[in-house]
C-alpha cells in the first residue's frame, strides 16, 4: 500500500502588514521604532521652522527658499553619503549622522530660548540637516539587507513606508498643535527628545563594516568606495537602472504637487483648506497602502509589480486632472499615493537584493538624489506647462506622459518585467 503524504497547508492570505521583521531581529524593530519617532519630531521641526520663518520675514519666497537650502545638500551630499556607507562602518556613519541631527534640534532650542530670531541661522541650521540626512539614509537603508533575510525584504520595506509617511501626516498635525499651544521652543524640544530613540537603535547595532573583499589600492591599503565606481556599476546593469528610470518619469512627468493651490481654487472653488486636503491625500493612500501591504511578499514579479504600479501613478493623476468634484479629485489622489507605496516598496528591495553589499549605500545615495531632485523637477515642470497651456493639461497630460514613457521603458528593457525575486539579476 503505497503511502501518501498531505500537501501542506496554504498559506493564510494576509491582508494588513507583515510583521514579521518586527519580531524576526530585535534590531531592526529599535531600528524601525526609532526611525518612526524621530520622523514624526523631524515632520514637526519642518513646520515649525517654516511657521517660524513666516513669523520673522512675512514673505512666502523666504519661507520657499527653505526648499532650496535642503534640496542643494541633499543632492551634492546624497552620492558622497552613499560612498562614505560603502567605506566605513555603517553603524558608526549611522550613529555620528543622526548625533549631528540631534544636536541640530538642541541648536534650534537654545536659539528660541535665547530669543534668536535670524532667519540666517534657520537656513543654516535646514541645510546641515540635510547633510546629516544625506549622510544617515545611505548607511541606514543599507543595513536592512544585513539584518534580515531576502524574504523579508518587502515587509521591512512596507514598514519603512509607513514610518515615512506617518512623519509626514503626524508630524505637522502636531506641530501645528505645539507651536499654537507652546510655542517654538516646545516644537523644537519635543523634536530633540523623540531623536535619542533613533541614536539608542543606532547605539544597540553591531558593527556593519561593507563587504568589500580584499580589494587594496597599488599601495596595499584597502581602496575607498568611489562614487564613479557606483555610477559605472549602474551603468552595466538595466534591471537597477530601470527602478529610478521609472521613478523619475513618475515624480518629474505626473506630479501635480505644485498646482494643489490653483487647482483647489480653478476647480473645486476651496482655499486653503482645500489645498491642505489635497496635499494630505497623497500621503494618506500611501500610508493605506503601507497599512494593507501583506500580499506584497507573495509576489515574485518585482519588475513588472513596479511598471504596474507606476502606471496605475499615472493613470490616477491623469484621471485627477478630469475630476471637478472634490471627494473623487481626494480618492484618485489617494490611489496614486497607494500605487506610489507599492513601486517603493518593490524598487527598494531590487536595490537591497541585487546590489552586492559592497554597492548598496552608492546605490542608496544615488536613490536619495533621485527621490529628492525628481518631485522638485517635476513642480517645475508642472508649473511650466500650467502657465504655458492650462492646469487641466499639466495635470491630465502629465499623467498620461508617464504612463507612456513606462510602456517605452517598458519595450526597451524587455528583461525588467521578468526580474523574479528568487533569482535576483541586477
């Protein structure tokens, strides 16, 4: 009698996030929660900072020049952060970046408490932010891979969504509260105290030297990480090129961020209020998609997931731009905020899973200059093709300009929509 054996059970369909990595490695959940805190005290000093700016000069292009002054560094510091993570100890770079961050926030408390009020020092203090930041993400997005399996990447990721995306809707809600209540000097204060959560995770890591080989210099010492090697590394290989190629045709073609103050006022007859609507939806899809992200683990197809997603970005803005009724202009907002969430996720973990270790953190710096330069190449672009034609055009047009350029994309790097994550080919 021959024997059978059961297939083994399915596995349950998971809907909300997985929390696997949480209760997998103790370190990455302090590293998770730390990042959480200090995202939503970071979301408190930028309104903060930007209310505070207001306050002292009463000129909108004085608070816009903010933007400039964080943007510059995090471009110029993002590839040289990136070389410096795939140079030294990862934790060390980790720890000093975000002890600079911290003793940023003391710096804005003992200004309020000294009754400083210099825009100057504001824009300093902006800028040297985002050197630290610049200098942190690299070494940080880097350690995940070595902190947890390939398996799990997705699910870490899903998490680091949310994380971001809970800084930028909590963060402001309660700065706005603070500052009205308090004043400055407790928005700044409270943003101090929420960053020794991410100094202790930083604190409570092993040492994550880059695994680079043997690799010497004609001298003997063992060479630095070069940004040039970086870049020419991404250059022989189209699967990791292709995830900020879509990236940048989603942000600088079909991101309609800068028309939310025309658009509120043109097509839903709102103010200011509309405005703010229009600007939260966004991130409230993507923290819903972050939220209901269990099923991201089951799929394989990491690519073709990513060109989905990107062209669902773009088929919402494009469908935004024919909406004249408020509820349905939010829901579309908040769909392409959630397909933004799904195509981060995925174009994350092809970077942590198909980048040797001794790669990652240039290639993380090459990601934060793409996630930093291309939305404010993309308010430009829209802004300009708004004044040219019309906001309807700028909006409707850009979308579906995306959803094009994917498919191009799409048709030239055949090889991308078959990336399967059990054999990950950069």
């Amino acid at each position: 009698m021959t024997e059978t054996t059961e297939p083994p059970p399915a596995r349950r369909a998971r809907i909300f996030a997985d929390l696997t990595p949480l209760r997998a490695s103790p370190d990455y959940r302090r590293l998770w929660f730390g990042n959480t805190v200090s995202w939503v005290g970071q979301g408190m000093t930028a309104l903060a900072v930007s209310l505070q700016v207001y306050d002292i000069t009463g000129s909108a292009f004085s608070v816009g020049l903010i933007g400039f002054c964080s943007l510059v560094p995090l471009v110029v510091f993002g590839l040289y952060g990136g070389a410096v993570a795939d140079t030294v100890d990862r934790r060390r770079l980790g720890l000093f970046s975000a002890s600079g961050s911290f003793v940023l926030s003391v710096v804005l408390v003992a200004a309020t408490v000294a009754g400083i009020e210099q825009v100057g020092l504001l824009y300093a203090v902006v800028a040297l932010q985002a050197v630290c930041f610049a200098l942190n993400a690299p070494a940080r997005s880097s350690m995940i891979a070595r902190l947890l399996p390939a398996e799990q990447l997705p699910a870490a990721n899903a998490l680091n969504s949310m994380t971001s995306t809970t800084g930028a809707l909590v963060g402001p809600m309660l700065g706005g509260l603070i500052v009205g209540w308090w004043g400055y000097r407790a928005a700044y204060t409270v943003d101090a105290v929420t960053f020794t959560a991410s100094l202790y995770a930083m604190w409570r890591l092993p040492s994550m030297l880059p695994d680079r080989g043997e690799e010497r210099d004609p001298g003997g010492k063992r060479k630095r990480a070069s940004v040039l090697d970086g870049l020419r590394f991404l250059g022989t290989r189209p699967n990791l090129r292709m995830t900020f190629f879509t990236d940048l045709a989603a942000m600088v073609l079909a991101h309609p961020r800068a028309l939310f103050p025309v658009v509120a006022v043109l097509w839903y007859g709102g103010d200011a209020r509309t405005t703010g609507l229009l600007v939260a939806a966004p991130a409230l899809g993507a923290l819903l998609g972050g939220v209901f992200s269990g099923w991201l683990g089951r799929i394989r197809r990491h690519g073709l997931a990513v060109l989905l997603a990107v062209g669902c970005w773009g088929s919402a803005i494009a469908v935004f731009g024919l909406t004249r009724q408020l509820w349905l202009g939010l829901l579309f907002l908040a769909l392409a905020g959630c397909a933004d969430t799904v195509s981060m996720v995925f174009r994350n973990t092809m970077l942590q899973a198909a980048v040797p270790d001794e790669m990652r953190g240039r290639l993380q710096g090459v990601f934060i200059v793409v996630v930093a330069g291309g939305p404010r190449l993309g308010d430009f672009v829209a802004g300009s093709v708004a004044d040219l034609v019309s906001p309807a055009v700028a909006v409707t047009g850009g979308g579906l300009a995306c959803v094009a350029v994917v498919c191009l994309l799409a048709l030239k790097w055949r090889g991308f929509a078959r990336y399967d994550a059990r054999d990950p080919q950069p």
